[in-house]
C-alpha cells in the first residue's frame, strides 16, 4: 500500500489515538514553521513535510493554514492564562522590587514563546482574518483590565495619588511593554540571554514605578 493509500484508509476512519497523535504532530509542524518563516510566507506543504504526513492527512484536521494557526494561537493564548497569576495585580503595594521581578517575569515568558507570539501580532494585523486579531486582542486585554484594576486599587487605598483617566494610563504602561518586548526580544535575531531580560526587566519596571508614584524613585 503507497503512502497515499494508507492516509486516504485513514482519513476514512473515526478519530483514533493515531489520528490524535497525528493532529499533535501536525501542531508541532505547524509552530515550527510559523515561527520559522512567518505567517505570510508559510505553506500547507512546509507544515506536512516537517511533520512528515501528507496533504490527505492535513485537511482531515484542518481546513487551511489559517485554521491550523488559529489553534495553535488559542493553545498559546490558554497557556498565557494560566500564567497570568504571576502578572501584575496580585497585590495592592507599589514597590519597585516587586514591579522590576514581574516585568523580568514577564519577558522571561515573552522570550519563551517569542517567534509565535511575534505571528500573532503579524496574524493579527491582516484585515481579512478578524479571528487572528480577536485571540491577539484576548491575550492583549486580560494584561490591560489586570493593570487597570489594580491602579484602581493603588488608588482606592491611598497607595498612590488619584489617577484622572486610569484606563488611558494602563493602556499606556501595557502598551510601553508590549512594544519593548516586541521589538527587543521578538524582533531579535537570536534569544536574548538572561542578564539582557533582567536589564530590560528592571528598566521596564522603573518606568511603571515611576509614573504611578509621581516620580519618586
């Protein structure tokens, strides 16, 4: 039996262990390759000969490449969901300390899932694909209303000074390191090494620092 006649048998049965693993497998391809090449230049054929099936096989799972991006961007966006605890907002202190530890944190993860993350934003920006920009907006806003309602707090508690437009100022910082991390660690040619996530970190953090005390550092 030829290559193609085994996937064809295959795509003929209900889902199956096999079928499972062949789906992950598929996954697997399909982040490799986005992170290697982008969403634009990536094809169906780059995403099943890195994992080794065959095109019979791709679309028994997915309709397109953008389908099969769309649920890796969802895995990553569940993955960023489950990390959020360790994000801005776990307490209702301003401290320099706890504020450069969290940005460190959070460009630790941003390095860790950087070349899908920076598919995301690319994904996002195409105006015929609006499902890419609502997974990135999803991962985007949760950051936001966590450091919206936090600053509220700050405030309510007399941690800080009232702030006149507190959703304004949260886009803001999100937005601050968000683009830091972007174009600093997403962009880079290569994984930035430790102590360049602690300078960034630690930079990022002052920044918040400071605008939320008054510019007492």
């Amino acid at each position: 039996m030829t290559q193609e006649a085994a996937d064809q048998a295959q795509l003929e049965l209900p889902p199956t262990r096999k079928g499972k693993a062949t789906r992950e497998k598929l996954l697997a391809a399909a982040r490799v390759c986005f992170g290697r090449y982008g969403y634009g230049a990536v094809r169906v054929a780059d995403i099943v000969a890195e994992a080794g099936t065959s095109h019979g096989l791709f679309y028994r799972h997915f309709q397109d490449k953008d389908a099969i991006l769309l649920t890796v961007l969802e895995s990553l966006n569940d993955k960023l969901r489950q990390t959020s605890a360790r994000s801005v907002g776990e307490d209702d202190v301003l401290s320099l300390e706890r504020l450069e530890a969290r940005n460190i944190q959070f460009f630790a993860d941003y390095r860790r899932d950087r070349l899908l993350l920076r598919v995301a934003r690319e994904a996002a920006a195409q105006e015929d694909v609006s499902n890419f920009r609502r997974v990135w907006l999803q991962m985007r806003d949760r950051f936001v209303h966590r450091t919206e309602r936090w600053i509220e707090r700050l405030a309510a508690s007399g941690e800080i000074a009232p702030v006149a437009d507190v959703p304004m100022v949260a886009q803001g910082l999100c937005s601050l390191t968000e683009q830091l991390a972007y174009v600093q660690i997403g962009l880079a040619a290569e994984d930035p090494d430790d102590a360049f996530i602690e300078r960034l970190g630690r930079s990022c953090g002052l920044i918040w620092y400071r605008t939320l005390a008054g510019g007492a550092a």
